[in-house]
C-alpha cells in the first residue's frame, strides 16, 4: 500500500533532519581540514553499499545521467559542504541551505519551464529572509570562503533536484538504486581530488571511524535513500522547502551539545524557516500537476524527446553495421 502523503512528506523530512547533525559530527568527531577526504568517506561506501543492495546498473543515457547527477549531487556537494562544515560555525554554515526554494525556482523555470507560483516566491522569501536573521546575527566571524562553499552547495544540490525531476528514473529502477549510482559516481570523482589536494588518508581513532561510519550509513545511505524517493513522489517545490529542517536541525544540535547561543533575532528566523517549510508543502493545484508519478506534460514532453532521441540513435546504429 502506498504511504499518505503526509507519511511520505515526513519519511522525506528524516534525510534533511540527518543532513543537519553533519555539522556537529564534522567539527567534533573527524579529523580536521580533511573536506575532500570526509566527503570521500562518506559517498563512496554509501554507494557501494547501495548498489551492493539494489543489484542494478545504469543502461544507456543513464550511465551519462547517473554521472551528472552524481557530479552535482554528491561530487560537488559534499566538498562545498564540508569546506564550509570546516570554516563556518554550524548553524551558520548549514542555514544557507534554506536558500534552496528560490534556486530551484529559478532553476525549474530554466530547465523544466515551469514558472514559479507567487506563493512559491513569497515563501521562499520568507525562507531566505530567516536564512539572513540567522546569518547576521550567527555566533563566530563569518568566512567569505565559508559563505561562498555554503552557497556553491546549494546551487548544486538545487541543480541535481531539478534534473532528477526532469529524468525521473528508468522503468523497474527504484530510488535505492538511483542514490546508489550517484554515491557512487560522485565518490569515484572526489576520489582524485582528495588524493592530490590532501595526499594520503588520516590516521584514524575510535572517535573518528565512529563518526565516519554514522555519515556512511545513517547520513548518506539511508537519507539518501529517502531523499530520492520523495523526489520521485512529490514536487521539487515540496522536497526543496524541506531543506530548512537541515540548518533548524544543525542550531538546535549547537544549542543543546555544543553550548553554542541564540539569540532572539536567529529564533524568529528559525521560525520563518520552519514556517516556510511547512507552507511549502502545501500543494497549489497548479503546482500538483507537477508530481512524478502522475508524470506531468513538462516531465512527459522531456522523457518523450529523449526516448525519440534514443530510438534514433538505436535506428542509426543499426544501419552502420
């Protein structure tokens, strides 16, 4: 039986919730100034394990789709994140991300043709307006670096969010496999880079293996697992405005086990952010024509002219041999 949608909304609000404890694990658990390593560690073995799980392999135009999304989901993500988990404090650093409504926004009229709803705007700016209480008034100088990481971050993930509701997934293949092949192709790209920029592996105690067996397993496998699979079931509006429960998360876990203070001015922007997370997901009718699965004619027009695309390149290779 198919989950409600307010299960389904809640089961996909886990992965941010998760997401936002990165913060507190990275600058206390792991191994300082290691970013490229930390987001090695943590896609790679994720993905091996869920394509250890789902038995299914890319065919096709999914090999270079897996690849994209993997690029833009993970292989970029998670450098700029934890770059950014390094130089800023953590609700600072993970609080950016409830930037993401108006990048996909933006991102969904590009590439999918869909023009925002003023409610999607007006929420989204109310979810950046709290992003800016929490920003300016956070504990801790703030980095340039930092801030343009944390930013970075958010265009990419915004990006892979709209492109997997573009692509969808291929007939029979579900959402463990589909954050299988981009754990696993963002991790084979961060690989390189973390051997050059940070040479060999850190020596690693029990504290650290810890840490970095509860990002593998707890915040990248299972979250992302998750993730996918409401990207699949709900808009990109609905999954994007689930973002700010990362940065509410990551403040609440720097209040309660790092001492970390907050002020009035950062609680009321808290409470926009939640505020525009629970507003975005209401769904217009508009916007419910949007949903995956019944596909929408944008998502159908797309996946029509790839398959044509497909079938093409089938006929042509048939007439060369």
């Amino acid at each position: 039986m198919a989950a409600s949608r307010p299960a389904l909304i809640a089961l996909t609000a886990l992965a941010p919730v998760s997401w936002g404890t990165t913060y507190a694990v990275t600058t206390e658990f792991l191994p300082a100034d290691r970013p490229l390593f930390t987001a090695l560690v943590r896609a790679l073995p994720a993905g091996l394990l869920l394509l250890a799980l789902a038995r299914v392999l890319p065919r096709g135009a999914w090999w270079w789709r897996a690849a994209v999304l993997g690029a833009l989901n993970i292989g970029a993500f998670f450098p700029l994140l934890f770059l950014s988990a390094y130089r800023l404090p953590g609700g600072l650093a993970a609080v950016v991300g409830s930037a993401g409504p108006l990048f996909v926004a933006g991102l969904s009229a590009l590439l999918l043709g869909q023009r925002p709803s003023a409610r999607t705007l007006l929420t989204g700016v109310m979810a950046a307006f709290g992003v800016s209480l929490v920003v300016l008034r956070a504990a801790g100088a703030l980095d340039t670096l930092g801030l343009l990481a944390a930013v970075a971050s958010t265009a990419s993930m915004s990006a892979g969010t709209v492109l997997t509701q573009r692509w969808g997934r291929p007939e029979g293949v579900g959402p463990l496999a589909l954050a299988g092949w981009q754990l696993t192709a963002g991790g084979l790209l961060i690989a390189p880079l973390a051997l050059l920029a940070e040479g060999a592996p850190p020596a690693l105690d029990g504290r650290a293996a810890g840490g970095y067996l509860y990002l593998a397993v707890a915040n990248t496998a299972a979250a992302y697992w998750l993730w996918f699979r409401g990207i699949g079931r709900l808009t990109a509006t609905q999954v994007t405005f689930l973002v700010p429960l990362s940065p509410l998360t990551a403040a609440v876990v720097g209040w309660a086990a790092l001492g970390q203070a907050l002020t009035p001015v950062q609680l009321v922007g808290m409470g926009l952010a939640l505020g525009a997370t629970v507003a975005g997901q209401f769904v217009t009718r508009r916007e419910r024509r949007t949903l995956r699965f019944p596909e929408t004619s944008e998502t159908s027009r797309f996946r029509e002219r790839d398959a044509r695309k497909d079938a093409r390149d089938v006929t042509d290779g048939a007439l060369r041999r």
